[in-house]
C-alpha cells in the first residue's frame, strides 16, 4: 500500500531539532522525500505499523503533529506534479 506521511516538529528547542533530525531519517529509511516534512511510502501492512510505532517513539505527541494516509488501492491512481522536483 502507498502510505503519506506529513509531520511537523516543533524546532524551537535543540531537543526539537533533534527530534527532526530523527524523525526525517525514519522516513528517509522507509520511502522517498516529495517535500520537507512530506513522504511516499509504499509498504505492506505490517511495516506500516511499524513505522508508525517508530514515528511515534520519535515525536513528542504534545508538541508535534503526524498523519499518515493509508492509499491500500493505488491502481488507477493519478499523481500530478508541477514545479521543481529532485
């Protein structure tokens, strides 16, 4: 399934800059970057639940934000995107 994740860390502490760092390399090590804090993932089911666990190990739930968007039926799906790209 493709899975999105979006997150945004509170960065006005070190300690929050350090939970960015940690949490991007989570995402680093499991899909591709599509913009700062967003990523495509393309997982199975189990290792969703286990990047959501590491996600969340990571984050501090009363500072920062997470969602994630299970896609488990991509066939015929469309992605269009315009600008600048890596």
């Amino acid at each position: 399934m493709l899975v999105i994740v979006c997150y945004d860390v509170n960065t006005e502490t070190a300690a929050g800059r350090r939970r960015l760092r940690r949490v991007a390399k989570v995402c680093e090590s499991t899909g591709q970057r599509v913009q700062k804090s967003v990523f495509e993932c393309q997982v199975t089911l189990a290792e969703f639940e286990t990047l959501e666990r590491r996600l969340l190990s990571e984050m501090e739930v009363s500072q920062d934000c997470l969602r994630l968007y299970r896609m488990p039926d991509t066939r015929g799906a469309e992605v269009r995107e315009h600008g600048a790209f890596k």
